[in-house]
C-alpha cells in the first residue's frame, strides 16, 4: 500500500481527516519509491502488487501516473483505491492515461444520488462519474465501494436506488466484479478531537454485525431481481 497525502472532498463519514492536508505527509519523487518497491522483490514472483491510496491519490495525477508506468514496467501488478476526484485534471487522457496503467480500480460510491452525495462529501459527483466514464473506456477491472451509514443510507429505498444505479452502471458498460460494503465505525472519532474539527456525525452509532449482514441479504434480493443474470459478488 501507498498513500498519498491530500484530499479535497470532506466526507462527513471520513475516518482519516489526518490524510486531508496537502502539507502534511514525506515529499518524494515517484523513482524513490519505485526504488523501494523493487527491494520487496517477492512482490514481482506473486500475484500480489501495489495499491495506491490516500487521501485521494487523483489528487495528484502526474505523480501517480509516473508511479504506475513505473510499476507496469516492472511487471507489478496496480491497484487505485479513490474517491474519483478528477477535477483538477487537464485533460481527459490523463486520467485515461492513468486507468490504462490500472489493473484494479477500487472506487468509492459515496452515494447513488447526487444530492445526497454532496452533503455527504461536499462536492459534486460528476468526477466520481468522470471516472467512470473512462474506466469503461479502458474497460479496467472495478470494485465498488460503499460506505452503509445506519439509518441515512439503509432505507429499502436507498437500497433500491443503490441497486438500480449499480445496474446503470453495468449497462453503461463498467467491468464491475465487486461491491464491497464498508460497515461505518467511528474509530477515527479522536481525529478530529485532536486536530480541532468538528465531527457531524457524532450522534451516528457504528453499524452492528447483524444490522450489515441484513443489510447486505437486502442489496443481494434487490440486486438479485433487478441483473438476474449478472454475477456480482457482494462482500
Ligand atoms: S475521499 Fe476518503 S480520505 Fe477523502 S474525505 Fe472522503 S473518506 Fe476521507
């Protein structure tokens, strides 16, 4: 794993607000640690490889660009754990550019509605979705990722709309194989307290076993009747 310091987006559920901060974090060249990554030669005879996170690893495109180029002349596997940030970059080849150079993208759905996306991240989903666009364009491997708040995202209704945009999804051609449930927890609760901020979910209990696994059967059912013929895993 690398991660990369800086995020723009403020999700209310982020349990890593440390990672937000751009001055923060070791300045390096991507060849340094390409450097160190070759001394873990055990990486390059297995099927394991390197995922690149953060903080919001698009938030630096050149910098991970280099990285994966990097790491595909190696032979090493990539992976991208993101947000979908894309805001800042020029132009649309270099995220192309950056997908082409990903094996797996693991990517963050934050909410199905835009509206609610907003509130919850305080900015909009048209990157999440630019991100999209391209991975279908390079038609790289995608896990989803979605963050299960009790009580403001596990209504029937937002199952149903998470389900159904899933399913546009796939019709717009995503090559999804995951959908991995992230339970909210509220570990990164002294964060806050220690870096001064105000944390908005305070009153929000953590999700227990038993409530994900309901939750989980449910978006499996949904699923299930909306892309009968399309496997999914959901884990
Ligand atoms: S994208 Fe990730 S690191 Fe950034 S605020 Fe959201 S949860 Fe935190």
């Amino acid at each position: 794993m690398i991660f990369l310091q800086g995020c723009p987006l403020r999700c209310s559920f982020c349990h890593n607000p440390d990672s937000w901060s751009t001055t923060a974090g070791q300045l390096c060249t991507a060849e340094s640690v390409l450097e160190k990554i070759s001394r873990f030669s055990a990486y390059s005879s297995s099927n394991g490889g390197v995922t690149i996170s953060g903080g919001e690893p698009l938030f630096q495109p050149c910098f991970l660009l280099e990285l994966l180029f990097g790491l595909k002349l190696r032979g090493i596997n990539t992976a991208i754990d993101t947000s979908g940030w894309p805001h800042q970059l020029e132009n649309d080849c270099l995220l192309t550019a950056i997908l082409a150079q990903t094996d797996l993208l693991l990517l963050d759905i934050k909410s199905p509605d835009s509206a609610e996306y907003k509130l919850l991240t305080g900015t909009e989903s048209t990157g999440r979705d630019h991100v999209i666009y391209s991975a279908i364009i390079c038609q790289t491997s995608t896990w989803l990722r979605h963050v299960v708040l009790p009580g403001l995202n596990t209504s029937s209704e937002a199952i149903s709309k998470l389900a159904n945009w899933i399913y546009e999804q796939h019709k717009l051609g995503l090559k999804m194989e995951k959908v991995s449930l992230l339970p909210y927890h509220r570990l990164g609760l002294h964060k806050y307290e220690e870096l001064g901020l105000k944390y908005s979910l305070r009153d929000m209990p953590a999700m227990s076993d038993n409530e994900m696994d309901q939750y989980k059967q449910k978006l499996n059912r949904t699923l299930a009747s909306i892309m009968p013929d399309i496997p999914l895993a959901i884990e």
